[in-house]
C-alpha cells in the first residue's frame, strides 16, 4: 500500500499506526538499496515528499533548522562548508535534488557524508511521534550500531538543528569525481570556544567522533605540534576494515592526512563569522 499524507500529523498517524511494517520515504534514492537488503522487504510505503514546510531550511537566530525533507541540492547551497561540501559529493544531480537529509541518517550508513558533516558541528536529531511528541537526540547518541538508530519503528526523523557558529573544513577520498562512494571523508569544526569536533565516515560501523584527537585541539590549540599529536590519535581512534574499495591500512592512513591538512586548514583561514555563518 503506498501512503501520500499532506500533513506531518497524518503521516505520524500511520507511522504510529503501522511501525516498521510501513516504509518511510521522501527523495526515495535508496528504496531499491534498501528493498534488496531486507530479508523482509517492505509492502507499504509512506511518501513524505508533499508534506508542507518538511524541505524547509532556515537560520532561526543562530540556529540552522532543516526539515527532514531537505534535500542534498539545498543543503550544497548553505554558507555552511563542511554540509554544503559534502552534499555536493553526494551522488549526481539527480540524486541531490531527491535525496534528503532524513534519508541519509535514516540508511545510517557509515559512509553517510551528510551524517559525518553532521557530526562535525554537534547536531541536533529531532524524532516525532504522534502521541509521546518530538524528542532530541545528539548526534553523537543517534547512532548505535552498524546502520542502527536511536529512531523507534513508530517515529518519524523530522529535522536537523546545528549552530550557524562553527567554522568548518571538509575533505572525502573516493575513487571518482562524481557519484562518489568515499573511501574516506572527514569534517572538522571548530566552535565559538574553541571546543573541536574531529569526525570521520568509513572507517567504523558507524560515523565516529576522534574524540583523543578532538580533545587535543581544544586543549593545546593549533600549534604544528598539536596538529602531528591529533593526526596521529585520529588514526589509532578509527577501526577500518578492508574491502572491495580500500584496504583498511590505507583508511587508516588517511584519517591522519585527512586530520592534518584540515586543521592547518582551519588554522590559517582568517577568522570570519561569515564562514560558519
């Protein structure tokens, strides 16, 4: 059965109603993905792309709010570098004006590039229900296995929320320019304070934090010395396998180049507001 609710109540109506035996989507770029992983494969669907205001993306006063609807062709076009560079490596065309946000944290793939710009600047996940209402969760907390979620079968993702204060860095490895698996991506941002976030995608079963690394930069600053100490804890922090695309010692390798060319990035960057604004 295929559902078109116009409203977000609706659609957390049915999601509540019929749990995991209904099959979110909005850009629909990853069903047949999702289809053929599923030993179980889904006979419902709920299609949330003409819910009103869900694509939204807006600054609410310091804060970036994105609808869960939004897509990686709106999010390429943020003054926001490490999201706005990440969703411009994220399929083609075609897929960035289909694709969404909620999807790429729903699939929770550790190559999610999204997810890891995300997970650079503290986000914020906003889980609906139709009767217990909206939760928060940190990103950080959201992922909790190998494409496992703090989301309930009954929820919704409904949106994103970050601070427009960080200034932030992006860099993925892949084996092609356009419609790009990474090998390796990385974010990098750096906060009012000085607090660092340090995250890598493809190299654990989830999205990870360097959180050593992070520590280091926030404690000691940029110094070269600082930056060597980060790079080299970020690489023992990641736990890559090997596989049909990179062997895991190459990843490993990577995380600490990846590490050391974004923070001296960052580093000698003049410091503009504009920048993570």
């Amino acid at each position: 059965m295929y559902f078109q609710p116009h409203t977000l109540e609706e659609a957390l109506e049915i999601r509540a109603k019929m749990a995991a035996d209904v099959l979110p989507i909005c850009g629909g770029t990853d069903i047949v993905v999702a289809m053929n992983r599923s030993s179980r494969p889904s006979a419902n669907f709920l299609d949330l792309s003409h819910i009103e205001h869900f694509a939204e993306v807006r600054n609410d006063v310091g804060t970036w709010i994105l609808g869960g609807g939004a897509t990686f062709a709106q999010m390429g076009k943020m003054p926001v570098e490490c999201l706005a560079r990440a969703a411009m490596t994220v399929g083609g065309p075609a897929i960035r004006n289909r694709g969404t946000i909620a999807g790429n944290l729903g699939t929770a793939s550790p190559a999610g590039d999204g997810c890891v710009a995300l997970m650079a600047m503290d986000a914020e996940i906003e889980l609906a229900h139709a009767t217990r209402g909206r939760r928060t969760v940190p990103i950080a907390d959201y992922f909790t296995g190998f494409r496992k979620t703090a989301l309930q079968p009954d929820e919704l993702i409904t949106g994103v929320r970050f601070s427009s204060d960080w200034r932030t860095a992006w860099y993925k490895i892949g084996k092609r320019g356009a419609i790009n698996i990474s090998l390796v991506c990385c974010a990098i941002g750096i906060g009012r304070s000085g607090e660092a976030r340090i995250a890598f995608g493809c190299v654990a079963p989830t999205v990870l934090r360097a959180r050593i690394a992070e520590g280091i930069i926030t404690q000691r600053g940029f110094s070269d010395a600082a930056v060597e100490e980060a790079a080299q804890s970020a690489m023992r922090e990641v736990a890559p396998i090997d596989d049909h695309r990179s062997s895991a010692a190459y990843r490993r390798a990577m995380c600490g180049v990846l590490a050391r060319r974004l923070l001296r990035q960052l580093r000698d960057r003049p410091v503009a507001r504009g920048d993570a604004a």
